[in-house]
C-alpha cells in the first residue's frame, strides 16, 4: 500500500470535507427548500409561517382575540412596509372612502362639527329634510333612534354617531334635538335622502376690467366635473374673458376626473400624462378626446401652494406643459404616485395600492424622492410655478377664514351657519375680520390678466430670480415684464 505524502492527506481530507458537505446541503434542501444557496424561502413558506403565527396567537393569548381585527391589522402591518399612500380600508373605511371619491351618500343632510362634546349642526343643505322643522345651526343631535349620544369623548366616537346616521336614500332614522336657544329637546323622525356634496365653490366674477371668472376646486370628486362645467356656463353667461382656477390645498382625488378637466383646455388628442409602472398595463398614456371646451381666448391662470398635489398636480403639469394657462403660487407637493384600488373578499375591504408614477407630458415625474421616514424632499417633485408668491403666516390665517365662509355659504345655500368661533355672532366677526382683505396671489393673478406689470414675492432664503419676458405666455395673456422664481431644474427655465 502507498503511503500518502502530507500534501496528499490535506488534498483527500478536503475532498472527503467538501463531500459531506455537500451531501448536507442535499438533506437541508430536501427537508427545507430554499435553505440553502442562499434561496430565500417561497411564497408559500412565507403565507405558512403567517398563519402559523396566526394561530398561535389564537391559541395562546390571555383572551380571546378577534379574528377579524388580527387578519385586517397584519394587512395594515403590510401596507405600511410599503410607503405612506399605500393603504388598506376594512369594511367602514372604505364604505368613507366611496362617499368622500363619490360625493355622495344618504343621510340628514346637514354639516355637523364636535363643540364641547356635542354632535353640533353647523349649517343645513338645500336637500336636507330637516328644513322646515326649526332646527338650525348650533342646535345639538343628541339621540339617534333613541339612543343617547352625549357626550362625544373624541373624533372617532363623533364619525362612529355619522355612520348610524347615514345609511341608503330612503330608509328613516330617528334623531333627538335640543334647541342651542331655548334648550328644548325633541325627536324626529325623518327619511334619510341623497345628499350630494359639491367640490366647486366662490363661482364669481372678480373684476369688472378684467371680467375675471374664479372657481374654487377643493378636491377632485366624481360629480367635480359636472360641477365644474355649470360654474363655467354661469361664468360664461356673466360675460367672463379670463378665467383664474384656484387649487390651492386641494390634495387630489380621482384619476378621470383630473383627466376630464384638463380636457377642457386643451386640443384634441393633446398628452395630459402619462403612467408607468412594473406590470403589465401600468404604461397608459391619458390624452385629451375632444376639441377644448374653455375657448384659447378665455387666458387661464391656476393658483397652486405646497398642498396641491396628485390630480391638481396631474391638471397643472398639462396646463403649464401645453402653455395653456400660468401658474402662480409655490411649488406643489410632488405626490404623483398612481393608486390601484382593490376590492379584497366580497369587496367590503379594499386595498389602495401604489402601482405606478405619473409623468407631465414634458416627461417629468411628479413624484418627489422620500427621505428616510418617507417626507417627500423639496425641489424633487412638483410642479413649479411660473410666479412665485408665498403667503405669509398672517395672509395665510386670513385666506384660510375666507374660504371657511365661502364653503360653508355654498353648502348652506344662504341659510345661518353655526361658528364655534363666535356663538353669539355666528359668522358675523369672521366676515369682519375678513373684510377688505386681499389675497395676493388672487391679486397677481388679475395684474396679469390686466397686462399690469408685476413681481414674483420672493421670500427670504429662496434665491433671486431673473426678469423674464411673458412675450412667450399663453393665448389670450398680454405681454408683460416679470419677475420669476429661477428654477435651473426645469427644462425650457
């Protein structure tokens, strides 16, 4: 027999080593798929272990937990490894979601707030069929079929008392009153009706020189563009030759009504934007399908802040891309994530999921980069103004009262509105606060129209800009000087 050398032995004996391993790894597969080689564990090992976990919890915890709470809450524990518009909606949250993208629902018809702990109506709308019962703003539900609901310790308890209150067009419900005047209480029994909230407000002309048309759009609901051509056709009947389109804090809503608006601006077959995404079907292209309805003469001007985000985002960029209209204000949110929304189960519960990113038709992405506890960056996303005007904190205040009266007067139709703020006076000294106020955004934006010249506010600590020529503004706006906000990032700046 041949002895081995040294080096020999050391060769065998790895050898020998690098076989027993192996055969190791062949077991630990065999009883652990994906162990080894680094392959991570499938799917379905992944959903076991969830259920084990699951089960585990049902059996060994000091109570009894609710099934349906554990399922629900380890989707949330999902969505929220994900990013922060990534959601997930159990059966009464989306039934909220539906009426607030809806702008509609059955119930009493009336604004309600929490005052000092009570279900207090603020004001009443023109389909609410409490009308004509004596009840009015400030006066408290305290019942709702027959069961007390003072006092409300939170807001969560408050939106627990508004979902017994609605419920479909029709069916009645019984709600106790007690009158803020006098301290009566009474019930009433009442058929619940469709009450069909409206996202347009402040429809008026601004100026007879410039005979400037304003809407407001505080959201972008599915009735939002049905509301938004009747403010145009009142606007139009009034004589109006130019048009400002406040956006201002408006943080989104539904993709197609965005689409649809910005339709009304533009040629036929012009790109509005554009989606992209990983699966299959997320690259859409959205393009404008009929000849625009707002006449080229009729300039446009949209006022947008750092709380104008996704749709207002997805009509700005197509507006400013397309050199339909200007923008005056800062710089928007940069939210340009397209939301999938996903019926789970029955449908009760749905998903709203972050599927893609929206696009301008210059090609820029909407969306802003997320530092490392997902707050979007500045100057990352957005879409920048053409005039930058920032509102200081007191400007700011009085804007805010300003669209406070101007809401609660288009919901309640002229009839008294309740305001915490002054029981005595209602709205009385917020009007007079407000009284003789000018918002300067509002104000820049009728310089421009007047062909005045004008400058951009710049705000300490943003740099200077360049004077620019306003030869090259869109159709209908005259040529003046300006001063704009230098923004290097912008292609065509």
């Amino acid at each position: 027999m041949k002895l081995l050398t040294s080096p020999e032995r050391k060769m065998v004996l790895f050898g020998a080593m690098a076989f027993a391993f192996s055969g190791f790894l062949c077991l630990l597969s065999l009883l652990h798929p994906g162990a080894w080689a680094g392959t991570a564990p499938s799917r379905s090992e992944h959903l076991d272990l969830l259920e084990e976990a699951f089960q585990a919890i049902r059996d060994n915890y000091v109570t009894v937990p609710d099934d349906e709470e554990l399922v629900y809450d380890a989707i949330r524990g999902m969505m929220n490894r994900l990013d922060l518009y990534s959601t997930f909606y159990d059966t009464r949250e989306a039934t909220r979601f539906t009426e607030e993208t809806e702008g509609a629902y059955g119930g009493l018809g009336v604004g309600i707030i929490r005052y000092e702990d009570a279900l207090t109506v603020q004001y009443l709308f023109d389909e609410s069929p409490l009308l004509g019962s004596s009840v009015e703003g400030g006066d408290r539900i305290i019942s709702v079929n027959g069961e007390s609901i003072f006092p409300l310790a939170s807001e969560g308890a408050m939106q627990d008392v508004v979902e017994q209150i609605r419920g479909p067009e029709g069916t009645r419900v019984t709600v106790g009153i007690e009158t803020r005047a006098t301290g009566e209480k009474k019930e009433l029994e009442v058929d619940r009706v469709g009450v069909d909230t409206t996202s347009v407000h402040g429809v008026r002309l601004l100026s007879e020189d410039s005979l400037a048309g304003y809407i407001w759009l505080e959201s972008f609901q599915n009735n939002s563009t049905e509301d938004f051509d009747e403010a145009i056709e009142k606007l139009t009947s009034l004589g109006m030759k130019a048009l400002i389109l406040d956006l201002r804090q408006n943080t989104g809503g539904v993709l197609r009504v965005a689409v649809d608006l910005a339709d009304r601006f533009l040629d036929e077959n012009l790109l509005i934007t554009e989606t992209k995404g990983r699966t299959a079907g997320s690259d859409r292209q959205f393009r404008s399908r009929e000849p625009a309805s707002i006449s080229a003469d009729i300039p446009v001007v949209l006022l947008v802040d750092s709380r104008s985000a996704s749709a207002s985002e997805i009509v700005s960029g197509a507006i400013k891309d397309h050199r339909r209209g200007l923008l005056i204000g800062t710089r928007t949110f940069g939210k340009g994530l397209v939301q999938s929304v996903l019926p789970l189960g029955s449908g009760d519960a749905i998903l709203k999921v972050t599927s893609g990113r929206y696009f301008t038709p210059g090609g820029r992405c909407i969306q802003s980069q997320m530092d490392e506890k997902g707050r979007p960056i500045q100057e990352t996303g957005g879409i920048s103004p053409d005039f930058y005007v920032e509102l200081t904190s007191e400007e700011f205040l009085l804007t805010e009262k300003v669209r406070f009266l101007t809401r609660m007067e288009s919901h309640a139709g002229g009839r008294e509105i309740f305001a915490p703020e002054d029981i005595d006076g209602g709205v009385s000294s917020i009007r007079k606060e407000v009284e003789g106020f000018i918002d300067p955004q509002i104000a820049l934006a009728l310089d421009i129209l007047l062909g005045k010249e004008v400058h951009s506010r710049i705000p300490a600590g943003v740099e200077e800009s360049k004077t620019a020529s306003a030869a090259s503004a869109p159709t209908g706006l005259p040529a003046t000087e300006v001063e704009q906000k230098k923004d290097e990032k912008e292609e065509g700046s």
